[in-house]
C-alpha cells in the first residue's frame, strides 16, 4: 500500500507547473542533444542615460530594468534617445547574431550532439533577449556602452524548465559619448557583444 505522504508528494509533482519545479543544477544535466532557440518576442531596444542619474550604477540597473521604478521624466528623455535609433536597431538580426555564436561554440566540443529540429532534441537552450541597447557606464561617467539582458532555460522534450537563469546580463568594453554613436556603430558593436555573450552561454554548457 502507498504511503499517504509518497502519495500526496506524487500528487503535488503531478499538478505542479513544470517551470515551479525544482530545477536541477546545470552540472547534473545529461544532454543527449540539444536544440538552440533564441526569441526576441519580448526584446526591447532601449537607450539608459537619464535614468542611471536616478541612484543608478550600471550593475544595480539591471535589476531593475523593465520594472518601472524609474521617473517617467528620466523615462521619457532616455525614450526620444532611443527614438533617433530604433528605426536602425529594428534592423539589426540580434537573435541570428547571438544563435549563430552559441551554435559555433558548441560545436566545438566532440559531447554536444546539435540538433537543427526542435522536436528531435532531448533539450532545448531558449534565449530569451530582454533588453538591449545603449548603457551608461555611471553617474560619474557619461560615456555609454552596448548591453545585453538576457534570460536562459534548458528545456526538456516533455516542456519542463530544468534549468534557468532569469539574468544573463553582458556589457560592452568599448565606450563612447553617445553623440558618437550611430546605426552603423551600434549594429558593429552589437555584433561584437553578441558573439562574445554567445561564447560565454555556450562556455557555460561545454564546461558544466
């Protein structure tokens, strides 16, 4: 006879959503392949200048961004900035860029078995790109820099989240005035950024 808390434990297991379920450690989990998919479904193109003066380091914001904890007055400066590239930025293939990175990476190593259908892999690595853009480097400095805000998952092929990392955040070490920015620059830097953050993803799987 089952015991009723082996039992009460399947029930909770069978009810419980699969991304609430405890997830395992990147280090335990065994792919057979793996699938990358990256989204920009809810990417947003975005320019930080006037909010990092609202008691803002360029670490502290992005546990912030997208929270809306900054003034509309600081939000609505760092928006008509944003506004001068977005037309460009719309332009930019930034998911392509980023899949394109991690998939030569991975390729790499010799235990990674890649899989161009979703539906064959054991596991699929969604990247989720959040916010991207410009970034100021400090209160202090007014020189702005590429960004990224990412998150990460491992799915399994029955759709459980086994493993994520809601923050994957990457910086540019070039800097610059933002006057001196243009579309041709912001595409070729994050170009740049992207394959280096597409590395690092993949580094992480690869050395697990």
């Amino acid at each position: 006879m089952v015991r009723r808390s082996a039992l009460v434990a399947l029930i909770i297991g069978l009810v419980t959503p699969a991304h609430a379920q405890q997830q395992m450690a990147l280090s335990d989990i065994a792919f057979n392949s793996l699938f990358i998919e990256v989204s920009v479904e809810d990417s947003n193109f975005t320019v930080v200048d006037a909010r990092m003066d609202e008691n803002y380091t360029a670490g502290a914001f992005f546990g912030v961004v997208g929270a809306g904890l900054s003034s509309a007055g600081a939000a609505g400066q760092d928006d008509k900035k944003a506004d001068i590239f977005r037309e460009g930025a719309a332009q930019i293939d930034l998911s392509s860029m980023l899949r394109e990175s991690i998939i030569e990476t991975l390729s790499s190593s010799d235990n990674l078995n890649l899989m161009d259908d979703k539906a064959s892999a054991s596991h699929t690595l969604l990247v989720e790109i959040r916010n991207w853009g410009l970034l100021r480097k400090s209160q202090e400095n007014r020189e702005m820099r590429t960004f990224l805000n990412l998150t990460l998952e491992i799915i399994n092929n029955r759709g459980q989240v086994v493993w994520e990392k809601k923050r994957e955040n990457a910086v540019s070490e070039k800097s610059a005035l933002f006057e001196t920015y243009t579309d041709e620059i912001i595409e070729a830097e994050m170009a740049a950024l992207a394959k280096k953050t597409g590395q690092f993803i993949a580094y992480q799987i690869i050395y697990r």
